[in-house]
C-alpha cells in the first residue's frame, strides 16, 4: 500500500466503534446489554466507543453510562433547533441527555424518509451547532454499484455536507461508509472493496484540506461481526465501525471493539 510512514498516520488518527441500536431494545433488555458493555470495555488508548439508541431511552443510557468508558448518542436530529415540528428531536435535546454523537443521513433515513442530501448537510449543521458529533453516514445501493457509480453517489453525498459546511467542518465529525447492500444482509463489503471506497472518500477530503484528511476517523459500516472485524479494521483507511445487529450482543460489540483497539 502506501508504506509504514502511512500507517503511522494511522496509529494517530482516532477510531471509534459506534452501536446503531436502530428500533430495538426495552428498559429491560438495555439493562443487561449496557451492563455487559461496561464490564466488557474499559478505556484504551486512541479507541472511542459510543451506542447510538432509539430517542426515549437517552435518559435510561446517560444514567447507565455517565463516568462509563462508552459515550452514547442518539440515530437523528431535527435540522431545526426549535419550533412547531411535530415528532422531531432538536440538537440540544440530545445535549441535554449528553449525548456526543449522531448519526446523520443513515441510508435507512434516506431510503425509508426521504431524507435528501440538502437535508442531510442541514442535519450536519444543526448536529455541530448543538456541540454533538456528527456520524456522517454515506454508501451506495446494490443498483448504483453494480452500475460502476459508487464514487458518484459518495461523492455527491459528501459535497452536499463539504459545500454547506466546508471542509473544516470535518475536523469534529465521522464519516461512516455504509453500503446499503452490506447493511443487514450479512454481505460485508470485502476488505478491498471498503479500503477502496474509504481511500477515495479520504482523497476527496484531501482536495480540499490535506492534514485534515489524513486525520479524519473514517469507520466502516455493514454486516461487521466478531469474525470479520479484524481483517476490515486492519486496512489503511478504515478507522473503525458502525455496527447495527451485533451491537445488540454484549459480546460481539465488545469483542469488535477490542479488534478496534489492536488494529
Ligand atoms: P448491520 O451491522 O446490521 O449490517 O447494520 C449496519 C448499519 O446500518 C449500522 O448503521
């Protein structure tokens, strides 16, 4: 690849492995999942790990982790920071339970919702706004790969947040790389084809502001499981994860996370 002097740059950037909860979990079974993770993950050097979780259970999650290891935060915010938008959750809301990240434009909010790349860029912004952290999610449909359009689709859906907020904005934010055919199906990208896509996304960043991409987290999301983590977190540009169904394990999150810590 690009020789030791990149992956030293690798070993400084921070990585972060997030939970998407998604709609799962009760009072009850949270319990037992965040017990677990707190035994499970204790501080490390250079590694965040964070769960984002359906809206009314912040206060059940800010309780249950407040002086944990593990941050939380929440899988959308209102573009908004007041008003009269029925059913929607306002950047400082979710301060308010201390929460430090949010995912944006995941393509379930895209494809099920609606959500649009200007929306997505305006969510960015009000999510910086507040002082949360924005998980910036991006990927291509099974359709628009197979029709060679992948940097295409990334592309745009980057500029859409680079032309609001320019390219500084990313200096406190994450980029989460999600194929939307990897997500759920138990088709992980391979390792190349992620690399590939992060090194572009990485590239683009780079255009723009060099030192800025060269530290910028970027983590990898779709089917990550125990099994694959590793092989997926060792390449040059992938910075950690964001994982949905096996971040409802106790044990799987943990043990990606500790794939995470060695890598
Ligand atoms: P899975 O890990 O269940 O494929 O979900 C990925 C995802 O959408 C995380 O945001």
């Amino acid at each position: 690849m690009r020789g030791s002097n990149y992956l030293e740059i690798k070993a400084m950037r921070s990585r972060l492995v997030a939970g998407n909860w998604k709609m799962h979990g009760s009072l009850a079974a949270n319990r037992r999942l965040l017990d677990g993770l707190k035994l499970g993950l204790q501080a490390t050097d250079g590694v965040q790990y964070s769960v984002c979780v359906p809206y009314p259970y912040l206060a059940q999650v800010e309780a249950e982790l407040k002086g944990s290891d593990i941050a939380w935060g929440a899988q959308s915010v209102s573009e908004w920071p007041q008003g009269a938008y029925t059913g929607e959750v306002s950047g400082a809301m979710l301060r308010d339970f201390g929460c430090r990240h949010v995912l944006v434009g995941h393509s379930e909010r895209r494809a099920l919702y609606g959500e649009t790349d200007k929306q997505v860029a305006a969510k960015f912004q009000a999510a910086q706004g507040a002082g949360l952290i924005p998980i910036l999610c991006v990927g291509e449909s099974l359709q628009e790969r197979e029709s060679a359009v992948t940097e295409i689709v990334v592309g745009r859906q980057l500029a859409a947040v680079l032309d609001s907020s320019g390219v500084g904005s990313l200096a406190n934010a994450v980029i989460a790389y999600e194929p939307v055919w990897a997500i759920g199906t138990g088709r992980t990208a391979t390792p190349q084809q992620a690399q590939a896509v992060h090194a572009f996304i990485r590239g683009v960043v780079a255009r723009q502001d060099a030192k800025l991409a060269a530290g910028l987290t970027i983590v990898y999301g779709g089917s990550v499981k125990a099994a694959n983590a590793k092989e997926l977190f060792a390449m040059a540009d992938i910075d950690g994860g964001l994982i949905g169904g096996a971040a409802l394990v106790a044990e799987e999150f943990i043990a990606i996370c500790a794939a995470a810590a060695k890598a």
